[in-house]
C-alpha cells in the first residue's frame, strides 16, 4: 500500500502520538495503516556485535530486556521515563523515532549509542546512521514509501561512563525541557571516546560533535573545561516555547554537562 499510493497511507503503531494530534484536529485527513499486527516488527535479537529491536518494541519490553539493561541503561532510563505506564505498554521506539519530536527521550541514547536504522520498502531494505537520520524539525530520510522496521545498537559500551538526565517538570508525564545523554572512557585520564547528544536544544535531537571534538584527547583540567562548555554553548540552539525559555534550557545544559563531566573526573 505504501508503495502503490505513497504519501496516501500514514503507518499507525502504538498512536500514543498520533491520537493525541488527531484529537485536536490538528491531522489533515489520512488514511491510517495499522502496523500493530505486523509481528516481523517485534522482539530484540541479539549477537556478537549488535542488538536490534523490533520498531514496534515497546518502552516496557525495552525496560524487561536484560541485555539492554546491562549493557545500553541510558535507553532503558529513558523509557522508564517515559510518560507513565500506559504510555510505556503502547508506545514504540519507532514511533518515538519517526515522530521526530527534538524533546522525545529515547533519541538522545541512541545518538550516543550510534544507532543505526533499518528503512524497508518493496525495493528492499537499507541501513543508516540515526545520526543525520533528522534533517530538520519533523524532516527525516524516511521515504514515504518506507517502514522504519529495525533499530540496531553496536554493542560497545562495555567499561563505559553513561550519564542520562531527563528534566522535566514532574517525574512522569511530562515532556523533557532538557534531556541529556553521554558516554565516554578515559586513558589515563585523558578523554578518549565520548559521545554527547541532547534533546530539546534545537530542532532536532542532536549529537553535540563539536563539543565532543573539544574534549577528545584532553585532561579535564579548568582550561579544557570552560573550553568545552564554551563549544556547547556555541552549538546548542535552544528556543523559548511553552514548556521553558532560552535561558533556562541553555544554564541546565551547562549544568547537565558539568555533572557528566565530573563523573568522568571521578567516576563513581
Ligand atoms: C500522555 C503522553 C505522554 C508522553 N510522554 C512522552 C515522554 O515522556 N517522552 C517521549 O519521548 N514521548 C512521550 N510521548 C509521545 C509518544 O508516546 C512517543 O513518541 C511514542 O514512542 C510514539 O510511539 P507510537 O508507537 O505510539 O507512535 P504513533 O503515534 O503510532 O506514530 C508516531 C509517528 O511515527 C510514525 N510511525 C510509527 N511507527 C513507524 C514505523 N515503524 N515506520 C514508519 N513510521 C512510523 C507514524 O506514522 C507517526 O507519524 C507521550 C505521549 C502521550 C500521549
């Protein structure tokens, strides 16, 4: 159907965000396709080198996974953060990814993953970086005629620091006004690999590279600091809107940062 008449048929998973904007009229007219029965699309497989999650994986089933909860905590700490119960039975990893909201939870550990997404059509299947998979506020790499139908996760995060923070104005049920994820190792504490993405400071969840650039190879002294949290600045864009303004999201970033970076320092 997707490829017969593309653009005609919206895929239609959990719809805990669907339903919500077609509530408040604010969908055109679609024609839904309901992917929900679609049981190639679950379950999480694991081998050697990779995890794949089904699109449709839940942030419940996400929670359960014991791989997942050894090995990739920050994805897990966002899905039990994400909205309540019900939301996290219904809603699917995919759905979040698709959605394209730079507040959602989940994008930020998979930016600092570097996860990778399976995109399938008639014409077959593809796979590409998450990061570069948003190209602008709600503007992604999905054809209209494909499925986001796999999410896949180097399994590299063995003797890693993962630092995840979600802030928001109550504990469940809430948007992010800032969400943070980052990873790293240290050599002789030097920054070897680090990885830093957050949600809701700009139009599209973002890995922070710049930032990261300006840790690698660097002691974590005062200089190296205040030269990354100055890169940090610089490359975040957050906004005034209804949840929080410029400022408070700019000093909570900084101070999100600071916490992952005396973690580092002094890991626990
Ligand atoms: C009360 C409430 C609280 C919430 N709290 C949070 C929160 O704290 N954090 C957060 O990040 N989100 C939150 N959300 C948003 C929502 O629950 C998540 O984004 C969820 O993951 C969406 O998944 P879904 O399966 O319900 O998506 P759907 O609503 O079914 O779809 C969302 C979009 O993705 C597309 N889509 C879905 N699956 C695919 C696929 N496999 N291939 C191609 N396109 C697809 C749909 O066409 C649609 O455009 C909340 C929503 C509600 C109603």
């Amino acid at each position: 159907m997707l490829a017969t008449e593309p653009g005609a048929w919206k895929p239609f998973a959990g719809g805990t965000d669907l339903m919500v904007l077609l509530e408040a009229g604010k969908l055109p007219h679609q024609n839904y396709l309901n992917i929900w029965g679609l049981d190639e699309l679950r379950g999480i497989e694991a081998n050697d080198t990779h995890l794949m999650l089904g699109a449709l994986t839940t942030y419940t089933q996400i929670q359960a996974h014991p791989i997942l909860r050894a090995e990739f905590p920050m994805l897990c700490q966002a899905a039990s953060e994400t909205g309540g119960l019900a939301i996290q039975n219904r809603g699917t990893i995919g759905g979040n990814i698709v959605n394209a909201s730079p507040a959602a939870d989940s994008p930020p550990a998979l930016l600092a993953y570097d996860a990778e997404l399976e995109l399938s059509s008639r014409a077959g299947a593809r796979w590409i970086p998450y990061h570069g998979f948003h190209t602008g506020y709600k503007q992604m790499l999905l054809r209209p005629d494909e499925l986001l139908t796999r999410i896949r996760l180097p399994r590299q995060t063995r003797n890693k620091l993962q630092h995840y923070r979600k802030v928001g104005t109550r504990k469940a049920q809430a948007i992010s006004k800032i969400c943070f994820a980052g990873m790293a190792t240290t050599n002789n504490s030097t920054v070897a690999d680090v990885r830093i993405a957050f949600g809701s400071v700009a139009p599209v969840p973002l890995r922070c590279v710049k930032t990261e650039s300006a840790l690698r190879g660097q002691q974590l002294d005062a200089n190296a600091i205040a030269s990354a949290r100055q890169a940090l600045a610089e490359e975040i864009v957050p906004i005034d809107d209804i949840r929080s303004t410029k400022n408070y999201r700019l000093q909570v970033s900084l101070n999100l940062f600071d916490d992952f970076l005396s973690r580092i320092s002094s890991p626990a």
